[in-house]
C-alpha cells in the first residue's frame, strides 16, 4: 500500500508542476505577439484539458485502489481473528499470560 501511496504522491506533484508550467506559459503569453500568443493559448487550453483528465484518471485509480484495499480487508478480517484466536489459546496452553 506504500507504494501506491507514493505512486499517487509522485502523479500529485507531477499535475502540479504541470500547472505550474501552465501559469508561466500564461505570462509569457501576456507578453507574446498576437499571432505567437494564439498560439500559445491553444496550448495552455491542451494542457489545462489533458491535465483535467489526468486528475480525473487519478481519483479514478485512487478510489478503486481504496475500494480494493477495503474489500481484501473485509475478505481476510475473519482469518486474522480466527489465526488470533488459535494464538491466545496456544498460549494460554503455555502458560503465558
């Protein structure tokens, strides 16, 4: 679970210096002659709909990774009582307390 918690860390902080990128690609436009800065607009419109979709395929992946982790939780609960159990007794049968 680590490992996905970082994986999604790492997609977090790459969207965000993808924004970061998008802003400063807004204030060179700004500054931009008009046929270069259409140009520039159109990109800025790309990225900020690719980057839209990006975050939307992340909470995507984030909530079926959570629902999974839920479900195989919920499948094994019983086990690790029932593996609980046989340890309390084994112990018990020992003599420790």
């Amino acid at each position: 679970m680590e490992n996905k918690k970082s994986s999604t860390q790492d997609i977090e902080k790459v969207l965000q210096e993808i924004g970061e990128k998008i802003e400063e690609l807004v204030k060179k436009g700004a500054d931009a002659g008009a046929e270069v800065k259409e140009e520039i607009e159109q990109k800025i419109k790309d990225l900020k709909e690719n980057k839209t979709s990006l975050e939307a395929e992340l909470k995507k992946g984030k909530d079926l990774i959570e629902k999974e982790f839920k479900e195989q939780k919920e499948a094994f609960e019983p086990k690790f009582k029932e593996s609980k159990g046989f340890l309390e007794k084994g112990s018990n049968n020992l003599g420790w307390p």
